[in-house]
C-alpha cells in the first residue's frame, strides 16, 4: 500500500528528514513566543510549500513533558537522555535541490533574519536521514506481502541522486 492507503507496485522513494533542535530564547515572555511562533508558521508555510517542500512541521516540547519524559526514565529505569531543547523543526524532501531552492529565497532569508530576538541557536542539533512511513492514518502503508516497498536501504545511503547536479 502507498502512503495514500491505496496498492500500489510502486516503491514510495525516499523521502529526506532534516531536522533542527533549538532552544527558544527564555527571555521572552511565553505568550509573546507563542505569538511570534504563530505568526511566523503561517508565512513559512507558504514558502516552504511553493519551493518544494513536502512536508513542513515543528514540534514543541516545553519543560512539562521532558519533565514527564524523566519521570518516565526514572521510575521504569529506562536510562534514556532526555533531549532538552524546546522546539524541533522539522523540514521533509525528495532532493537537496528542493532545500537549497527554500535556502535561497528572499522571503525565507527575512523571515530567518527575523528569529533572531525568539530563538536561541546556540547547541543547535540537526539530523539529516530518510523515512520510512509504515502506519498512516491508523493503516499499514508502504508493505506489501509482508514486505516493505522502500528501496535497499544501500539504495536509500546513497545520496548522489538527491544532491544537486555541479
């Protein structure tokens, strides 16, 4: 089945993940965070979409929840670190070439220069890597007589054919 639900003998491609972690900047008041925040998702959107950008999502992990996380940890003895930082950005396409077209337009460049007063990027993390979806919409997807239907993951490391022609 396809991502959409539907059979299909088709592989669904790889799909490139590249994420950001960052830190917001604490000396805001939350709610004037959150106004920038909501504000400035409703631009990037726009941009993201019309430069190719498949799929475009940020995902907020407030002190609460990694204090429920580390709850979590201590109390079944999990031994996992939990990440601390507050906003995870994340950015999916099928080339670098998609990514740099975002990269390089001017109204992405404005709203980037903008961040500046909410957003600390100091210890930033990024992860660049593939995905490769199985449950959509509470439906197996991208399986096929028990098998998966993405390329070898050989195929899948290979990044010469998502890097942008020299």
């Amino acid at each position: 089945m396809s991502a959409t639900g539907h059979d299909t003998e088709a592989s669904p491609g790889r799909l490139l993940r590249y994420t950001l972690q960052v830190y917001g900047n604490h000396k805001n008041k939350p709610e004037d965070l959150e106004a920038f925040t909501r504000e400035y998702v409703a631009k990037v959107a726009a941009i993201n979409a019309r430069n190719g950008i498949e799929a475009y999502q940020q995902v907020f992990t407030p002190a609460p929840y990694r204090a429920a996380l580390e709850e979590m940890n201590r109390r079944r003895n999990k031994g996992w670190v939990i990440d601390d930082h507050d906003i995870t950005v994340e950015y999916y396409f099928r080339s670098f070439a998609d990514l740099e077209k975002l990269r390089q337009d001017p109204d992405f460049q404005a709203l980037q220069a903008a961040e500046g007063p909410y957003v600390n990027l100091i210890h930033t993390v990024v992860t660049l890597g593939w995905v490769e979806k199985y449950v959509d919409g509470g439906k197996v997807v991208n399986v096929k007589d028990g098998k998966s239907m993405y390329p070898s993951w050989s195929e899948l490391r290979d990044l010469s054919a998502a890097a942008p022609a020299e």
